[in-house]
C-alpha cells in the first residue's frame, strides 16, 4: 500500500479534557482512510492516553508517536504567573519517553497553577530524546511575533534549537484562517531560514470533521462555565482545526512543500517501542530513615490529619 506524504504531528484527543474531542477509535479509522503511516497525539500537558494510544495505533498498523503540548511558565515553574506558553514535544525513543513523563509530572507535582507547568530549566535538564516543535498561535516565539518583537522571537529559537539539538527542533506553521497566523507564519520562514531551523506543518487538530466544530464548542463552554448564548466565551474562530487529509494540507502548504516533507523526516525520527507485559513499574518514593513505606505512609496521614482537622485529631488522641 502506498502511504500518504503527510503524518499529523499536533493533534489532540479526548484525554485533552474539555477541549479535545478525537476519540481513539474514530481517529485511527480516519487515518487509516488517509493512509497514514503515522500519527502523533499531543495533548494539553499530560500523557493520560499514551498507552492507550500506542495500544490502538498498532491495533490498526498505525505507528504512534507519543508526544505533549506542554505548558512552559514564563519564569520559575515555581513562580504562580499566569500566561504558560505552549512547546510541542514528541518522544523519539524510550529515553525521550521517560523525559516527557518527568516533564508531564513534574508540571502537576511542582508547576501546577491553573495548568501543569514546566519551565525552561526542566526543559534543558531532559530535552534528550525529544523532537521540539514550536507549537501553536499560544506558543511563546509566536506570541512574541504578534507583539512585535521579532528579536526576541529570533532569540527564544535559538534558544530552543541549542536546547534540543541541531535536527530536533522545528518551527510550526499552520493554515486555520486566521489573519494573524498568516502574519506569524511569514515571519516564522524568515526565521528559521536565517537561523537554518526547519519548517514543519500541522494543524492542531482539536476535533476529527470539520462538521464537529460546534461540538467542540459547546466542549469549551463545559470547560469554562459558559453557555453557546454568550458573546465573550472562549471559542475558537474559524472551523478549521480538525483532522485535515493529506490532500487538503499539500493544497494548503504548496508555498512551503518542506514544511510538509519534514512531517514524514519527524515521523521516521519517532521510533519508540514500549515493553508494556504484564509488569508493573511503581514509583519509588523516599522514605523517612527508619521508617518502613507503610510507617512513613502512615506518618504522613497523622501528620495532614492534624493540619487539616486539628480539634477532631486532638479529640482522637
């Protein structure tokens, strides 16, 4: 069979809760009609679906990529800012996997604020392994282009390129309708030609037809606590973000046909095989010198009771 020359490699599926609406089995049938070879899920901060997904993909001989949009704190994940930008990460190997599951949870257990939040410093200390991509409008160096400052735009891709390492890092364009995503994406070539950063093309697919658009709206008001009725709810604008096929995306990047080319390099780069059997790989956990894990846990449980219930635990002895 021959393959399409394109693989989705920004796509989020519904363990991108309240906001992805790709359910697993829907997309793998989708893309088998697309004859993709590949396809990657990269859902908002978290690696909920990974062995679903990978259990699935190769179900219907698809190969997974395992990937993360990641929330990326514009200082300290340690700091409580609002305003996260997002980074496109995707495992390459069994190492890039392991460094995007410590990235995933340290976003919960030490940057969360309203989002899982990394930083750049946890970044760097586990960028082996890992494919980077630029990410969306929200992503920080098109964020910086919008508020017209390019060097600054030029300076985070550096940045980013040193990080991950010549080849691992990619500028993402995509074609949703928006007039300000033109704008980006012009300045986003300049870029990456002055800096020999590659382009790469997506779409950040959010919902599997483009007839699912309102759904995923009405998807969105869950998440925010609004209604349809109301003209200041979040929403996306155009109904452009779903599974595009091959066809539809050469037609839309025939000014750039590397962007598109640079899916399938992405794709061959991503080879990652999980040993899942039947064993279990529990977390170890450090405990107190002296202490078994079931004193320690038991110790801990003494010690929130008394701060969370002080009269009932003095009551109790």
């Amino acid at each position: 069979m021959k393959y399409a020359d394109f693989v989705h490699l920004h796509l989020h599926t519904q363990y991108s809760l309240l906001d992805g609406a790709i359910r697993l089995d829907d997309l793998f049938a989708k893309a088998k009609e697309y004859k993709m070879s590949s396809i990657a899920m990269t859902d908002h901060g978290n690696m909920f679906g990974a062995v679903d997904f990978y259990q699935k993909a190769y179900k219907a001989g698809i190969k997974p990529i395992i990937g993360s949009e990641l929330y990326v704190a514009p200082g300290s994940r340690f700091d409580r800012n609002e305003g996260p930008r997002h980074l496109v990460v995707l495992a390459r190997n069994t190492l890039g996997y392991k460094n995007l599951m410590r990235l995933t949870s340290a976003g919960y257990l030490e940057g969360f604020y309203y989002k899982p939040r990394v930083d750049k410093g946890l970044l760097a200390l586990h960028s082996e392994g890992l494919i980077c991509m630029s990410a969306c409008l929200n992503g920080e160096i098109s964020h910086l282009l919008l508020n017209g400052n390019r060097d600054g735009a030029e300076r985070v891709a550096t940045e980013y390129r040193d990080m991950f390492g010549e080849g691992n890092y990619y500028l993402e364009i995509m074609e949703n309708g928006l007039d300000e995503q033109k704008l980006v994406n012009k300045q986003l070539i300049e870029i990456g030609a002055k800096l020999s950063i590659p382009m790469v093309a997506t779409n950040d697919c959010h919902y599997l037809n483009r007839e699912d658009a309102e759904a995923h709206e009405v998807l969105l008001c869950i998440q925010t606590g609004t209604t349809m009725e109301d003209e200041k709810r979040m929403r996306f604008r155009t109904e452009e973000f779903y599974l595009k096929s091959p066809d539809e995306m050469q037609k839309s990047f025939d000014y750039c046909p590397e962007a598109l080319a640079n899916t399938m390099e992405i794709a061959e780069k991503c080879n990652l095989t999980l040993d899942l059997g039947h064993l279990f790989f529990l977390p170890h956990y450090e405990t107190e010198k002296g202490l078994s894990q079931e004193e320690h846990l038991a110790k801990l449980a003494r010690e929130g009771l008394e701060r969370l219930m002080p009269i009932i635990s003095e009551r109790d002895g």
